[in-house]
C-alpha cells in the first residue's frame, strides 16, 4: 500500500497537542484585542486617581475606604478596560479596585449594596451587578474571579471590583456598613476625610 498519506506523528498524539493548543488559541480569541496605537491609553486619564475616606460602623470601629483603577500600569488598565467591556457587555467605564480595611472580627461578611455616587449622579457599582444588569454573560468563568474577596495578610477587611467612570468631585462611598466620604489623595498635602455614620450598619 502507498505511504502518501501516512502521518508525521505517530497515532493519536495529534490529539495530544492539538487539543490544549486549540483551548488557548480560544481563550486568547476572546480576551485580547490589540491596542490602537497610543490613543487606548490615552483614554486611562484615571490612571493615576487615588481616593480615601473613612467609615464608621454602629460599634464605633473605623473602616479605612482605599479606592483606585484595578492596576497602576496605564497600559494593563486600559488592556482590561477593553477586554472586560467586550467579554461581559458593559456599559462604558473601566475596572476599579475597592480595599475596605477594618479591625479584627469587626465584621464577618463583606457589604452589600455598594455604590459609590458624586454630583453628577451614580458612577461606580460592583462589577458583576454591572454586567448582570447589561445582560452580560453572569454564567462567564470569569464571574467567579470578581466575587468580593477576604484580604490576606496582616489586614483585615474586604476588597470588591467596581466598575464605572471615575468619581467627581463630592464623591461618596455608600454600602450596607455606611457610607463615607472620599477625597483624592495628594502627593503635597495630608488626606483629610469626613466620617458619614449610618444607624443601619453592623456592629
């Protein structure tokens, strides 16, 4: 018989490699996306943005609020910006990072209803309600990796991914813990926040 058509490899191990090879080749398919040049990050004006406030619980225990872009590179902001929008149909904005750090035991569940708002309205909501209100893939792998999370450490406390534009001037963090008030933290003076109690928030 002819041996045009035998194989290079040998039996089966085309299944071997072609297999994983085709589950990365996707799974890059459908996160990234080129950049445009240098305008996709000139569009993370935020980039540098840092804003603090302070919560107080019923208990009278403080809650120190830390709110940023999701990373401090411009380019890998603005790499998820695109990435997150187009893999779960959101609404115009870009990932922030949400650090709650409280006292030991203070709390033992991470809040609910979180949402920060400015003067010009809502801005900011947990990413997964974001795309779950767009109608967004909730059933996406990545759902599970934008959970509320426990921080490591030494610290105690919640960290949360938000999602929306970047908050104005008056901005305020609200929750079912509280609410505070947020101020852009500068390099030249000392941060001065304002404390807004809530009767409503656990001990």
């Amino acid at each position: 018989m002819s041996d045009l058509h035998k194989p290079s490899f040998p039996s089966g191990a085309g299944g071997v490699w072609f297999g994983p090879a085709l589950a990365v080749l996707a799974a890059a398919f459908l996160i990234w996306k080129p950049f445009e040049g240098e305008a996709a990050l000139e569009e993370v004006a935020t980039s540098g943005l840092r804003l603090e406030g302070e919560l107080e619980l019923r208990s009278g225990a403080l809650v120190s609020v830390r709110l940023g872009p999701l990373h401090s590179d411009p380019g890998r902001q603005a790499f998820d910006k695109g990435a997150l929008s187009r893999r779960l149909e959101l609404p115009a904005g870009e990932p922030w990072s949400l650090r709650l750090e409280v006292a030991q035991d203070a709390v033992t569940s991470a809040p609910e209803e979180v949402r920060v708002r400015d003067q010009a309205g809502a801005c900011l909501a947990p990413i997964l309600s974001e795309a779950d209100a767009a109608g967004g893939a909730v059933q996406d792998p990545l759902f599970t990796l934008f959970r509320p999370s426990e921080l490591e450490g030494e610290a105690s406390g919640w960290e949360l991914v938000l999602w929306g534009r970047a908050p104005g001037a008056g901005g305020l963090l609200e929750c079912s813990w509280g609410a505070a008030r947020l101020a852009e933290v500068s390099a030249t003076e000392d941060l001065e926040v304002s404390v807004v109690k809530d009767p409503q928030a656990p001990e």
